[in-house]
C-alpha cells in the first residue's frame, strides 16, 4: 500500500530550473501584448429622440402596459414593457407618416 506524498509548502512552491522551456498548455495562456480591436459601437443617445420618439413618450406606454400587464396577470418585465411600447409608438408613427403620403398599407 503506498501513500500520496502529501501537498506541503515545500512541494508545492517549489522552483522550476532556469533552463526548462514552458509547457504548450502555458503558451497558449499567455496574454496579448498587443492592444486589442475593437469594433466602434454608435452609442444610443441618453434622453435623446430615437427615430423622432421621446425616450418620454416611450416611458408613458411602458407604465400603461406594465399596469395593463399586471391588472391580467401577465408575466413580464419592465424590460419586456419598454422595447413593446417603442415597437407600438414606432408603429403608429409609421402609420401615421404612410397616411401623410396617402400609402395605403
């Protein structure tokens, strides 16, 4: 029966020889030295319009769905709320714009 020669101090800090190359597996760990690329990413405005829709008129909706969501039990989110009131209020500023050009849809 042989034992496992136990983890101590001693054996684990134990220093490498100068002249041992690294291993592949801590190559491919090594860190780039060089800066990375990064794709330039056009921020969405804060308190700004998107597509000629307050940030203002999109909250009001939300808070209309959110209470119509929670009157019917509904489950869901304010997230969820928030990107379904943009998509009606983008949708009727659409509508209204076709009816503007006389568009039928």
């Amino acid at each position: 029966m042989t034992r496992k020669k136990k983890n101590t101090v001693a054996n684990v800090n134990m220093e490498k020889p100068a002249n041992v190359a690294p291993t592949a597996k801590a190559k491919a760990t090594r860190k780039r030295k060089g800066p990375a690329t990064r794709q330039e990413v056009t921020p969405h405005p804060i308190g700004g319009e998107t597509n000629g829709i307050s940030d203002d008129a999109i909250r009001i909706r939300a808070y209309f769905i959110s209470e119509a969501r929670s009157q019917f039990a509904i489950p869901g989110d304010a997230a969820v709320d928030w990107i379904e009131a943009r998509r009606q209020l983008v949708d009727e500023a659409s509508r209204e714009e076709s009816a503007a050009l006389g568009v039928k849809r």
